[in-house]
C-alpha cells in the first residue's frame, strides 16, 4: 500500500472535462473540472503528490472549428499550435479550480501547468498510417478540397461524414521534464502533458512541432516514469477493465499480471484506441518498475482505487 509522499501521476479522461452531452461551455467545463478536483484534494489530503495529465479531444476539436469558421478573418493555425492553446485552456480551468479546492481544505500547494512537448520519431511507423481523427465533420466535397489544398488525409467516420486523421506516433521522452521534476521538488502539483503533449521532432538541438496526437494514455506512461512515480492511476469513465466487453459475457477484472494481460489484449478484449492504449501504458509502467502500481479505475473511485478496493490493477 502507498505511504506519504508517494507520487501519484493521474491521467484523467475526457469525462473528467467535459460529458458527452454537454454543449462544452466554458461555465461545463469548470463545472466538471471542479468536480475532479474535489477528488483529487482527498489524495492531496492523505499526502500524495500528484502530477495530472488530461485528454484535449473535444477542446482541440472546437479550435480546430473556429480557426476553420473564421479562416478569411484570421489566419488559421497549425494542430500543433491548437494543441498549446488547448493545453493551456484546461490547465488554466485546473489551476484556478485546484487553487479554490485546496484553500477550502486549509491546503497551499503551489499548482502550475507546464506547456508540454513530446518528441516523437520522425520515423515513427504511425506516420505512415494516420490513424487518430480529430476536429470537425466535412461533407464529401469539402474533405476532397482540404485533402487537395492543405494534403490532410481524410476519413470517412461510421457513416457521420468526413474527418481528418492524423498519425498517432509513440511517445519517446518529455522535453520538459526537468522543469515538471523542479516543480515537483518544491511540493508543488504540475499539469503536464495535456492531450498527450505536443508532438515535436528533433533534429540536433532543434524542435519541430509536428501535425500528429500523441495518445494521452501512453505519454502518461512516459511523465510517470519520468517523475519516478509510485503509481500510474489513469481515470476514465467505466469501473474496471472488462473481458468480452459490451456483451453478455462481460466479465470485470479487479487485478491481472503483465502476463494476463498482454494474452487478454492478443485475444482482442481492450479496444484500440480506448481501452488498449490504457493497458499499454498500465504495462509499460509496471514493467519498467515492479515496485510501481497502475491502476484504470473510474473518475470518482480514484481514492478507493489508490486503497485497492476499486478499479483494475496491472501487477508486474
Ligand atoms: P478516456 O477519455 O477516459 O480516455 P476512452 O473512451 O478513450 O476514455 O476509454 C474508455 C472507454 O473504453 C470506455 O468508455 C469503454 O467504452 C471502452 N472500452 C473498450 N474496451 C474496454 C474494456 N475491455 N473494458 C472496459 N472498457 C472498455
Ligand atoms: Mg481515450
């Protein structure tokens, strides 16, 4: 069991931002957001440290939107500039609602959000094969236009329409990871990472921003390693990790080795892009340091999962 001081890296889910239904207001979004912290201040409570990442689809797909409706007012900006805007939108809704949490606890951490870089491989095979949808619909015709003007692979998406895809390469290290670890040092609570980081290549000392998504699951991993964390607790928004998910043989899992796991993931039970990119990173992280925990529980179990009494652990 984890004791004081212990480093807790917390990926949070889209829900933990922003709910299906909801239109995704600026008054939603910190409605939610405040709820997480609520959560969050009961592990601060018991002496965790924390570092939070957070997914950026629904926040990127709006920017991505607006720079399109205004396209003839203002230059349009590039993904991965969107991706800077989004991680600072949410950042800042969490330093504002941490900040208001804490101080009705009687806490003072510092909270500060750190605009996050990933490097990436430029080689890396997801170039190839652009994967990871993103931003808004398109007819027909418009796909065929943005395809021609601006060399966008474009996708057709479940019978909904037309939308851009982009590679989704793997996360190889946080070109900010020293400041995130100075702030950690300080007792301080970091955001990092947001929307998986800003994917970038190197070439000698120079940074690329490049036009991909780095899954946020799997760059979680990456900041939990980096922070020698004690425990990867990556929230989403079902209770367990389920075997024949979605049936009516489907069966939750309380605790499953490496081992288990990767036979369950071969035997096709965790969903691309969802539930896979999540045991990934439980397995990487377990794997990289035995004495480490990763846990997939939802939202608002995070405390009970830290207990061991909610949500699905990976054990080396
Ligand atoms: P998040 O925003 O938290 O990353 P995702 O939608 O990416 O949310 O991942 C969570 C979803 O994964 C669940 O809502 C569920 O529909 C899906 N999922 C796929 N496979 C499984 C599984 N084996 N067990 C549980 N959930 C699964
Ligand atoms: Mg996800």
């Amino acid at each position: 069991m984890s004791s004081k001081q212990d480093i807790i890296v917390i990926a949070l889910g889209g829900n933990a931002i922003l709910k299906p239904h909801e239109e995704g207001t600026a008054q939603d979004q910190m409605n939610n957001i405040t709820e997480t912290c609520r959560q969050l201040v009961q592990l601060l409570k018991r002496g965790h440290q924390l570092v939070l990442t957070h997914g950026n689809g629904p926040q990127v797909g709006a920017i991505l939107l607006q720079n399109e409706a205004a396209r003839n007012q203002v230059p349009p900006m590039p993904l991965d500039v969107c991706g800077a805007q989004s991680q600072g939108l949410i950042g800042y809704m969490f330093q504002q609602a941490l900040r208001r949490e804490l101080s009705r606890q009687g806490l003072s951490q510092s909270v500060s959000c750190v605009i996050t870089q990933t490097e990436v491989d430029a080689d890396d095979p997801a170039f190839e094969n652009p994967t990871k949808p993103i931003g808004p619909f398109y007819s027909e015709e418009e796909a065929a236009r943005l395809q021609q003007e601006f060399d966008f692979a474009m996708k057709e998406d479940a019978g909904r329409g037309y939308r851009r895809v982009v590679p989704s390469p793997d996360p190889r290290s946080i070109i900010e990871r020293d400041a995130i670890a100075a702030l950690l040092q300080q007792g301080g609570i970091v955001i990092a990472s947001g929307g998986g980081g800003i994917p970038v290549t190197a070439e000698g000392k120079q940074l690329s921003g490049v036009e991909a998504v780095v899954d946020k699951d799997l760059a979680a991993h990456r900041l939990a390693e980096d922070a020698g964390a004690d425990v990867l607790l990556i929230l989403t928004d079902v209770e367990r990790v389920m075997l024949n998910y979605g049936t009516d043989s489907e069966k939750p899992v309380s605790r499953m080795t490496v081992a288990q796991a990767k036979t369950y993931r071969d035997e096709g039970h965790f969903k691309e892009g969802s539930m896979e990119p999540k045991v990934r990173a439980g397995i990487r992280f377990v794997r990289s340091n035995p004495e480490g925990r990763a846990i997939i529980a939802r939202l608002d179990q995070a405390v009970e999962a830290v207990d061991g009494t909610a949500g699905t652990e990976i054990i080396a």
